[in-house]
C-alpha cells in the first residue's frame, strides 16, 4: 500500500484545513496517511516516505514560516529528489508569490512536482478543498 506523508504549519487552521482534505483526497484513492504538524516530525522521518506533500501558508514576507517549517524545510530540500511530491497552502495578504517561489527551490533541487501546487486565498472554499483532495489522490495515485 502506498504511504504518503502529509506535513504542515499552521497559524490560524486555513493551512489544516487544506491539509485534512489533502489526507481526505489520499485515504480515497487506497493510501495509508501521516498527517503530521511539522514541530511533530522532522526531515529524517519525512524523507522515510516515498509520497510526501507539504503545506505552508505565505508568512514573513512571501516566505514559508521561518521558525519551524522554513528549518524543517530546508533539510528535507537535498533528500526529495526522485520522490512524489506535492506542495499546498493559504495566503490572504497578496497574490500568493510565496508558492511560486516555493516552487522554484524545489525545482532548482531537481525535484518534480506531481501536480501544480494548490493554494487558497484564507479558510479554503470548496473548490480550493476539493483541489486540495484532487492533490491527495493524485500523490497517491502516482
Ligand atoms: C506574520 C504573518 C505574515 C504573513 N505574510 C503573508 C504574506 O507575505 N503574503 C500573504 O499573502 N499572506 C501573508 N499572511 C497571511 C497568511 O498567509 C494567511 O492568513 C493564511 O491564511 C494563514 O494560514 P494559516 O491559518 O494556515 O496559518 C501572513 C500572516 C501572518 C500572521
């Protein structure tokens, strides 16, 4: 059975909550799931898993949050090569460069994503969650 990791920070419970539907999505298609607040994990057990999809919300300015998931983050980056891997998260003050960026780094690591990042403007609407759940299969799935 496929496992995937799903690991996120939240402030405010918008990211959680896309985080939730993202296991939703996952559990769906047949995968076993870790949904894990990134302080209850680190990079080491993370880079365990061959499916992986992360979430942060845009913090600092359009940067991942810089005390717990930016660490975490930056140690998994060099491990993520060659693995299934999906990013999400909320945004509420511009237009969601933050992902974009995030993004970047992944790919300038080599690292593939298995869908475009999925992100949601505040608490995700239904179409965001179901984007979120789409994420989640399609991790599962790949
Ligand atoms: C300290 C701080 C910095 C933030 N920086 C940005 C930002 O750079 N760009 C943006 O679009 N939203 C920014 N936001 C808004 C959050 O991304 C938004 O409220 C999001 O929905 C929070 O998700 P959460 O509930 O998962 O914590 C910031 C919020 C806080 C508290």
């Amino acid at each position: 059975m496929v496992k995937v990791a799903i690991v996120y920070w939240s402030g405010s419970g918008n990211t959680e909550a896309m985080a939730q539907a993202v296991e939703e999505g996952a559990k769906s298609a047949g995968a076993e799931t870790t949904l894990t607040f990134v302080s209850d994990t680190n990079a080491a057990d993370t880079a365990e898993f061959d499916h992986i999809v992360l979430g942060c919300p845009a913090m600092g300015n359009e940067e991942l949050e810089e005390y717990e998931f930016e660490p975490f983050f930056a140690e998994l980056l060099p491990k993520l090569k060659g693995k299934v891997v999906g990013i999400f998260g909320s945004y509420a003050w511009n237009q969601g460069d933050w992902i974009l960026t995030w993004k970047k780094r992944l790919e300038d690591a080599g690292v593939e994503l298995v869908a475009e990042p999925v992100k949601a403007y505040s608490y995700p609407d239904d179409e965001a969650l179901e984007a979120c759940k789409e994420l989640g299969k399609t991790v599962a799935n790949a």
